[in-house]
C-alpha cells in the first residue's frame, strides 16, 4: 500500500484536512500530514493576516525544508503528495531529489509556481490550477508546466482555495471533484 503525505495550506491542520484524513484511510497504509506550523503556531485571521503570518512563521523556504525533512524520512515508501497552494509549491520544490518514491504529486492551486515552472519534480504530477489568480496568467502558467513531460496542469472553474472550507472561495463542488480524483489515483497506486 502507499503513504499519503497531505501538504495544507497557510491554513495549516485545520478541522477538514483531519476529516480528509479519516475520509481516505481505507486506500492508503499511512496518512502524514504537513503543516506549516506546529500546534502552537495556528493562526485565526483574513486571508492576509494568514499570508503574512505564514510567511512571519516558516515562509517559502521553510516550509519546502519542512516538506524534503518529511519526504526523506518517507524515502523507502511510496508516497502520493496532495498538496494545497502554498504546500503544492512546496512539495514541488521538495521533490526536486530523486531519492524519494513517489508515485505521483498532486497540487491545487500553487500560485507560486509561477517563479519555479522551470523546475520540474522527478514523479508524475497533476496540478490543478485556479480559473484566475490575482498575480498572474493561470493560462500562461499552465502551458509552461504543461513543457514538462511528467507534468499536467489543468485550469479549474474554481477559484484559488476551493478545497478549503476555511477560505473564501470554498466550492463545495470543487472539493467533491477534489476527493473524487483523489480516490482514482489511490486506487491506481493499489493496483500496481
């Protein structure tokens, strides 16, 4: 059987990243979840209180240090990586190693792939984009991940953070799409 490793968001463990992972348990051996914080560090805020507060925390760089620290200590299992935003960016960077089993990254919605789309993670990846961010071309930035052979970014009607009941832009309808996927790629992996 394969680990899932859940990277979240800014939002870090939340309520429904804990439901996800009672939801999913019968297709994976193990669930790991990465936060950005430790459980003194949960945040209440807007979303750019956050931002902020994420980027004041951990940041970027942190959080992809966070996520390899976590990867390495899995390197002898296969692992799928869902992951959220600014957890989807850093998985990405993460798995720039080649050391790592894993089976497959999937990522919604990492707007900061726009500064690391020349990088590309050594497993298959799926990543599902936003309909529209505020900072850049979902459409411009998806045909640059799409260079990469291993790579299929996809544009959703959703926008950025449907998956998380916490964000503003929560659509049920995009969650249900999410877990539906989610529940393909699981089976997939239990099949080999």
């Amino acid at each position: 059987m394969t680990t899932l490793l859940i990277v979240t968001d800014i939002y870090g463990r939340s309520s429904h990243i804990d439901e996800l992972k009672v939801t999913l348990p019968r297709h994976f051996n193990t669930i790991h979840i990465i936060s950005p914080y430790t459980s003194d560090d949960s945040f209440d805020g807007v979303e750019q209180q956050r931002y902020q507060h994420f980027i004041d925390s951990i940041g970027h760089d942190g959080y992809k240090e966070r996520v390899a620290d976590s990867l390495r200590q899995l390197k002898n299992e296969p692992v799928i990586v869902l992951a959220f935003s600014a957890g989807g960016t850093a998985a990405w960077r993460a798995l720039q190693e080649n050391r790592y089993l894993c089976q497959r990254l999937i990522a919604f919605y990492p707007g900061q792939l726009r500064h690391y789309h020349q990088l590309a993670p050594n497993c298959p990846t799926t990543i599902l984009m936003a309909a529209k961010e505020q900072h850049f071309d979902t459409n411009l930035l998806s045909g640059q991940l799409n260079e990469h052979s291993n790579v299929n970014c996809q544009i959703t009607p959703w926008l950025h953070g449907y998956c998380n009941p916490l964000s503003q832009h929560f659509d049920q309808q995009g969650y249900q799409a999410m877990l539906t996927m989610l529940s393909e790629f699981a089976c997939l992996s239990t099949n080999h």
